[in-house]
C-alpha cells in the first residue's frame, strides 16, 4: 500500500510541475493548494530534496522548482524515493542478498510477476502525463 507520505510527494512533484515556468513556488502556497500541512509538507520535500527530484530555495522569491521537465521524471521513480522499495517481499528487494531457497521456492514466480507488474505500472507513467486534467478526459 502506498503511504500518505508517497501519495503527498506525488502531488508535491504534481503542483509543482504545474508551475514549472514560474521559478521557486513558495510550500506554503503548495500546502494551501494541496490541503496539506505545511509542517508535514516540509518533511516531503526534504526527502525530495536530498533525491534531487526538486531544488530549493530560501529567502525572498524562495520555495522548490522541479529539477527536470514533468516528462522526465516517473511516478515510480517518485514513490520509491518516498516510499522505500515496492518489491512485494523481501527477497525482491534491490537490496536483498541471496535467498538460500531461491532454486526450490515455489511461490517466487509468482511473487516476481506480481513486483514486474507494479515496477513496469509506475515506472511507465510520467509525472507529465498525471497533468491531464480529469475534466478534459471526459470531454
């Protein structure tokens, strides 16, 4: 399950793509379009920060910018920085070691089809591709 805290960045890196012409977008202003605490906010945005997905400045005319264009970012690349690994168990896991049963387990397959299926969904869209309003897809 992805958490609020992964849901939140997503529309962080969303609001902000919206505005990419605009230079730094103040986060008090991004938590007043979210409805989001600021203070929870400041929490993201370090993480998005320290992953390089958003650069920030302080001072007057201060706030975050995306660091690449909405369609060079993915969702996936989003939700892992925030969320940690989606692998469904362990042993997927890009820091997983070795497993001693990996030759006789019999649930793997499964496991690893399940992991491709959710890597290959976010890693397939883009944060450009989010900008699509729901009213103009339904015409």
């Amino acid at each position: 399950m992805i958490s609020t805290k992964g849901r939140y960045a997503l529309r962080v890196m969303l609001d902000l793509a919206e505005r990419a012409d605009e230079g730094f977008v103040p986060l008090k202003e991004i938590a007043e379009r979210q409805e989001i605490s600021k203070k929870y906010l400041e929490f993201i945005v370090k993480d998005l920060v320290r992953g390089k997905l958003i650069r920030g400045s302080s001072g007057k005319g201060g706030g975050y910018r995306l660091c690449r264009r909405p369609q060079d970012y993915t969702v996936g690349e989003i939700i892992e920085l925030t969320e940690g690994s989606l692998a469904p168990i362990a042993c997927l896991a890009a820091d997983a070691g070795q497993c001693p049963r990996r030759d006789r387990c019999r649930t793997l397959p499964f496991w690893h089809e399940y992991d491709t299926m959710v890597h290959d969904f976010f890693y397939s869209h883009r944060l450009s591709d989010l900008l699509v309003s729901p009213e103009k897809e339904r015409g």
